[in-house]
C-alpha cells in the first residue's frame, strides 16, 4: 500500500498572525488514538485557543479541539484533551529557554498530514498591542483600496 506523499492542510490558526508577531516556527509530531485521526481526515478540528506548553520536560498542545468521531464506538477520544507533542530535547530545551521571557508562548499555526502523520507547526509568538492590531487592519484596508482603484483603471 503506497503512502500519502506531500502536505495536506487540516487546520489552519489564521488568528495567530493578527493576535501575535510570530517569530520562530518548528514542525512537531502529535501522539494521537486512531479516532483522532480518522476525525481529523474529515477536517473537524479546531485550533482557535490553542497553546502549547512545556512541564517535565515534554512538550503538550492544549486547547486543540478535535471532534468526536461520529462513527467512534465507546472507546472514542475526549474532544479537549492535552496531547504530547513529539519534539527532540534541544528543540524543547530551546523554546522552553525562549518561552522564559517575558511576553513569549507557543501558538499552533497549522495543523496538516505530511506523508500520512500528522503534524503541528508551532511558532514562537509576542502578543501584540492593541495599536498594532489597528496597524495592521489599516494597512490592508489601504492595500485593498489600491487594488480596487487599480484594477478600476484598467
């Protein structure tokens, strides 16, 4: 049986780039149960307030929702649980030394299967100040008005 090849987008955390400047970014492995899985193939996962956190020297993401499997008998997941995140130990020591700081955590940006895993790109963010949220809104609404003229004049 041949495997999947390439990146297939499950879940994308767009609110992380307007809420936070995002810095550093590492790709991460998830330890899932098989109706996880099979859930995520349908794309009924949510990243929205999810963080990852590092004690005892693991990594864990928190906050990720992964709907039940509708077909899952009674050994089915719980939607809200902590899962491991598969990291190697100098990239753990290296965003716990970094998640030290003040202002530093760990968002999840994307959720996708790449060559049949699942995987987790986790980025080092700096909350952003409610100026630079408006900044950034008015900077596209420009970039957009510009657009639009442009492609008015042609």
């Amino acid at each position: 049986m041949a495997k999947a090849r390439g990146e297939k987008l499950i879940a994308e955390n767009r609110r992380a780039r307007h809420d936070y400047h995002l810095l550093d970014r590492v790709e991460a492995g998830v330890v899932l149960t098989g109706t996880e899985v099979k859930s995520l193939r349908d794309g009924r996962t949510s990243l929205q307030r999810a963080y990852a956190d590092v004690h005892d020297g693991e990594a864990w993401l928190v906050g990720v929702h992964i709907d039940e499997y509708t077909q899952g008998n009674r050994a089915n997941h719980d939607p809200d649980r902590q899962r491991k995140l598969l990291l190697h130990r100098r990239e753990i020591d290296r965003l716990l030394g970094q998640v030290r700081e003040k202002g530093v955590t760990i968002v999840p940006t994307r959720m996708y299967f790449k060559d049949g895993r699942v995987k987790v790109e986790l980025a080092l963010a700096r909350g952003k100040e409610l100026h630079d949220k408006r900044r950034a809104i008015a900077d596209r609404d420009a970039k957009r008005q510009i657009e639009r003229e442009v492609g008015r004049r042609r």
